[in-house]
C-alpha cells in the first residue's frame, strides 16, 4: 500500500507557502483591480446634506428657512460651507425639515436600484486558460462587481494535476452544464456531481474540481469578491 495521502485526508497537500500562489489568478486580478471593493468612506459634507435634504422636498431656501425658523441667509451660509451652525440653529433645522438631529449628520443610503446590467452572448466570454481548467469570464463590462461570473471547462483529470489545494477569501457556487465533476473539498468526501447538480461553499476552504467523465466537464462557476 502506497504511504502517499489521499486528497481527501490531507488538508496540507498545499506546500506552506503564500496563500495567494493557492488562489485563481482570475479572481486575484478582479479583486486587484478593484472588483468588489468597497467605496472609500468620504467625510459628510453638511451644507451639502442639508441641500440634499431641502431639494428633496422640493423647497427653496426661503420655504426650508421658514420651516427652520431661520434667516434665508443664515441657511445659504450653512449650506455653501460659509459657517458653521450652532446647535440651537441644528436643531431648527431638523425639526424645520422633521428629522432628528443625527440624522443630519448620517449619509444617505445609496440607492438600491442601480440599473446596472451586462449581457454576455454565447462563446463572446473573456478567455482566461489555466493548466487545469479554462475560463470564460462573463459580465467583463461590469466593473466592482460583488460577484466574478464564469463557465469553466475541466481539463483536469486527477488532483496530482493541481499545485495543492485552490483557496481563497469569499463564498463560490458553482452549476454543472455538462459532463461529470468530482469536487474534492479540504474537509469532506469527494463527491461526484452531473449536469444539474450544484454546490455552494466557503470557499477558503480547500477545494478542487476535476472531470470524471471521457469529455472535459463544464460548470458555470460564482465567486463572490467583497
């Protein structure tokens, strides 16, 4: 009987080297360029918030001082930066404009409608082949994404074939579309999967995929990125 481990049982197959050699160089590129990345934090503007307050009601200085019990100049002051409110003058605006105090001080959510959208027409993917699979990135035209969408045809055959487990930050799903894969996992059995089957998990955890069937395999893969 051979001494070599299998994959299964050894979650230490990878060499102990830096994890970012163990990670897809398509999903470290979209986190290098920015995909998933959050927006930096700006510090509040509160001339500008209270603007934005006032537009979104639909008033004009004159109405929003009236509200506020303020003088028309003492609002266009605050609101182009010009002075600093006291807090008496805080709290006539709040209640001018029927909202607490903190709130004049807490960013509007972003919206959550965003409009955003990215068709990729068949086999019209961006190629990113590697030794054991190959990729066809999708939804490209769409930058910060929180999610990398790509189909991937499984050349592999065998885990000896990988460079150690593939790890990485995040969540990944991935779909089988044809043939058949076995996704071998850090800390579970392997498990055979054919078109239809899916699987979610976390994805720092040691995974690999490889094709059990005469044809290579195809899986549409997501990885999330933030």
């Amino acid at each position: 009987m051979s001494d070599t481990p299998t994959p299964d049982t050894n979650p230490n197959t990878a060499p102990d080297s830096d994890p970012d050699t163990r990670t897809p160089s398509l999903i470290r590129l979209a986190r290098e360029s920015g995909e998933g990345a959050p927006d930096e934090a700006r510090p509040l503007d509160l001339g500008l918030r209270v603007r934005d307050l006032r537009k979104a009601r639909g008033w004009t200085l004159e109405q929003a001082a009236g509200q506020a019990g303020l003088a028309r100049s003492t609002l266009s002051k605050i609101e182009n930066g010009q002075m600093s409110p006291t807090y008496d003058a805080l709290k006539k605006l709040a209640v001018g404009l029927e909202i607490s105090v903190p709130q004049l001080f807490t960013p509007p959510q972003k919206a959550q409608i965003s409009g955003r959208m990215a068709v990729t027409k068949s086999g019209e993917g961006v190629a990113h082949p590697t030794a054991t699979y190959e990729h066809e990135m999708l939804a490209t035209a769409l930058t910060k994404k929180s999610m990398l969408p790509y189909r991937a045809t499984i050349r592999a055959r065998d885990f000896e074939e990988f460079d150690g487990w593939v790890r990485h930050d995040g969540e990944e799903f991935l779909y089988v579309l044809t043939g058949v894969i076995k996704l071998i996992t850090e800390f579970y059995e392997p498990v055979e999967m054919r078109r239809g089957d899916s699987a979610y998990y976390d994805a720092s955890m040691g995974h690999n995929v490889i094709s059990v069937s005469p044809e290579d395999a195809t899986i549409l893969w997501v990885t999330s990125l933030a």
